[in-house]
C-alpha cells in the first residue's frame, strides 16, 4: 500500500499546471494507475452554486490541469459530481458547474461533464458496513476504470475538515445523504462516510490547497492563501496530512478515525517535495464543530449545557427555504411567514447553515461553551 503524499509550493493559480504534475511526480505519475483508453472519473468539490474565487468549490484550473495530464497519457477524461443542494427547478448541480468554471473546462478539455442527480445510481452491497449496508453509487462512478478526488482544502463544521474522502459523498443521492446527517453523532457520520468510501475505492487524490477555506467552512469560512498542491494513491494518508497542515488534530477528524479503523491508509503517511513543517497553516476553527475539541468525559456530563445551535436571522432570511427542503429530520417550520428551527427536532448537523444560499443561518453557543473553547477559535 503506497500511502506516501506529496506536498508541492503553489501560491498561484496560473502556475497550477507545472505544481500539479510535480505532485504526480514525486509520488509516481498517473502511469501507474491509468492505461491508454481508462475512462477516468475526476471528482471535484462542486458543492454549491459558488464563483471560484469564493474558495468552496475545487478550483477549474486543478480540474483543467488533470484533465490536460489524464489525456497525456492515454487516459479518457470525464468530470462528474452532484452537488450539496436541493432546489426547485433546474437541478443545483448543473447551475453549480456552470458558476464554478467546470463547466467550460469541460468544455475547453473536451471531457463529458456528467451531473449525478439525473445520470443515474446504482445499488451495491457495501461489505463490512458501519452504518449502510447497502448504498445507491452514482452510475459514472462504478462505471469509471479510474476514479480521481479533486477536493478543496476547508474545515467543516460538522467533521471539522473536508478533503478527498468526504468528496465522495456527493456520489449519492440526496435522500441517502440525509439519512447520513440524520445519524445525529460525528462518529457514526464519519462512518457513513468511509462506507462510501469503502465502496468507491479512488486510486488518486489531488488536492485543491492553493487557497483554502478555514472558519465556518464548508461553505461560509473565508478564503485563506495556503500555497500547496498536493497528492496521493491514498485518499486517506492526503487527509491525515491535509488536516495536520492546517492546525487540526487528524484524529479529531471523524473521517480519519473511521477510515485508520477498518484498515485504509496510514497514521503517520511519508511526506515528499516540501516538509510539512514548511507550510503548517493554523486555520481557524469551525464555530459548529468546536464542541469536538470538549473533553468526551465533559461532554457526557453537560451535554445539554455545551450545545452550539444554529438560529435563522429573519433579517437575511428571503424565505426561499433551500433550508427547509435540505434539513435532513424537518426541524424548521414557517410560521407567520417567518422560518424558525425547532429546537426539539434539530439534531445540530449544520445542513441547513451549509447551503443557505443567503448566509442567513446563524449559530448561538452557550455560556459555558464559549468558556470551555474559549483558546480553541
């Protein structure tokens, strides 16, 4: 098992190309993993209807450049994903390509773009389960010979961090993904997660590091100039060294645990090209996952004292309620033409702050939250 990751200097989007295949390099190239006439699946972050510059999607330039080199040597390109957001009308995914810029790279590469929600899933078995033991697979995906994570580097307020695993889970149909939030506890989350993962199997990882997300991530923290490309044959040695980089404990991180737990991967992984000490970036901390970093044994006694709950802010509330068709148990109701979250149904996933398209999902700690992690924001 070849968990080494390489870690590679890139300030700059226009020198992405260059930085990306030095990446490749140092851990072996794509001939290893891709023979003349593999039609390979590149799986970028594509959550939201977001321009590139607003660091939540994987930039099109990393997209543009794999595309560029999957064609190099023999490979057939083709760029697939689903995003995080249910909407009326057109489906979110493809408004989603379009404003990130996958879109025209696709077009510009000559690489079939393909939109999950309408292309259709597959049910498979998933052996050694956590949490589903069967699961619908995007159809692309089990269709691909190689299978590539394109992710952007951003903390997340549930799982802490986002990377190459927890890409895979636009792979599935939205009524699955919310089965998944519905678990109601990071951990079995994060297993829900890898048992995705389990079943996808990706051969690469490159990751989108040159500008980051940290803060609320996943999709309301704020850009960050981090400076790296990086890549790996193991999504989950990338992840354990991606959140190391920016300041968080990989074992916090429930995707890790759950993934280091049945066998994938490396705790401690090989580093090549630039030292991870060289470009450690201390990110600032999800508001919404903070309650990981509270001691377990604090958390069993106080649990209902140390609660960070979302509330929605009426004052940038359009009512277009994406909130209320993405919330996973039905917690928020409208009442006199205002949107509330019920409190007695919230299970504190954070969906509904995640995809707002209007920012208007806010959290509140309690006193003694704010008092406990006061040195960890």
């Amino acid at each position: 098992m070849n968990t080494r990751v390489s870690i590679v200097r890139c300030n700059d989007y226009s020198k992405v190309n260059d930085a990306v295949r030095e990446s490749l390099n140092l851990i072996g190239g794509l001939e290893k993993i891709i023979s003349p006439g593999d039609r390979v699946l590149l799986k970028p972050n594509v959550l939201a209807i977001r321009p590139p510059e607003d660091s939540v999607t994987t930039h099109p330039a990393v997209v543009s450049a794999m595309c560029e080199l999957v064609s190099e040597v023999g490979g057939i390109p083709v760029i697939g994903d689903g995003s995080g957001i249910i909407g009326p009308g057109a489906t979110s995914t493809s408004q989603a390509f379009k404003v990130s810029g996958v879109e025209d790279v696709a077009s510009s590469c000559g690489a079939e773009l393909i939109n999950f929600e309408t292309s259709g899933y597959v049910e498979v078995d998933v052996p050694n389960s956590r949490q589903f033991s069967r699961l619908h697979i995007s159809k692309a995906v089990l269709d691909a010979d190689v299978i590539i994570s394109l992710p952007k580097l951003k903390t997340h307020e549930l799982t802490l961090y986002t990377g190459a695993v927890k890409n895979f889970f636009g792979t599935i149909p939205q009524k699955t993904r919310k089965q998944a939030h519905a678990l109601e506890n990071r951990t079995r989350f994060g297993e829900a997660i890898v048992d995705i993962y389990s079943v996808v199997k990706p051969q690469l990882v490159v990751m989108d590091g040159v500008v980051g997300m940290e803060g609320n991530g996943p999709s309301r923290g704020t850009s960050v100039l981090t400076g790296v490309i990086m890549a790996s044959y193991d999504c989950v040695a990338l992840d354990i060294v991606a959140s190391e980089l920016i300041g968080i404990d990989p074992l916090k991180v429930p995707t890790n645990r759950a993934a280091l737990s049945r066998g994938f991967g490396a705790e401690h992984p090989e580093i090549a090209g630039v030292s991870l000490e060289e470009v450690k970036v201390r990110f600032k901390m999800p508001e919404g996952g903070i309650t990981a970093y509270v001691p377990s044994f604090l958390m069993r006694i106080l649990r209902k004292q140390l609660i960070v709950k979302p509330f929605i802010n009426t004052s940038g509330c359009v009512l277009c309620k994406a909130c209320v068709l993405n919330c996973s148990v039905h917690a928020i109701e409208e009442a006199d033409g205002v949107l509330k979250i019920n409190p007695e149904k919230c299970i504190h996933c954070y969906c509904c702050r995640e995809l707002c398209p209007n920012d208007a999902v806010e959290i509140k700690k309690s006193l003694l939250l704010r008092f406990v992690t006061r040195n960890k924001s």
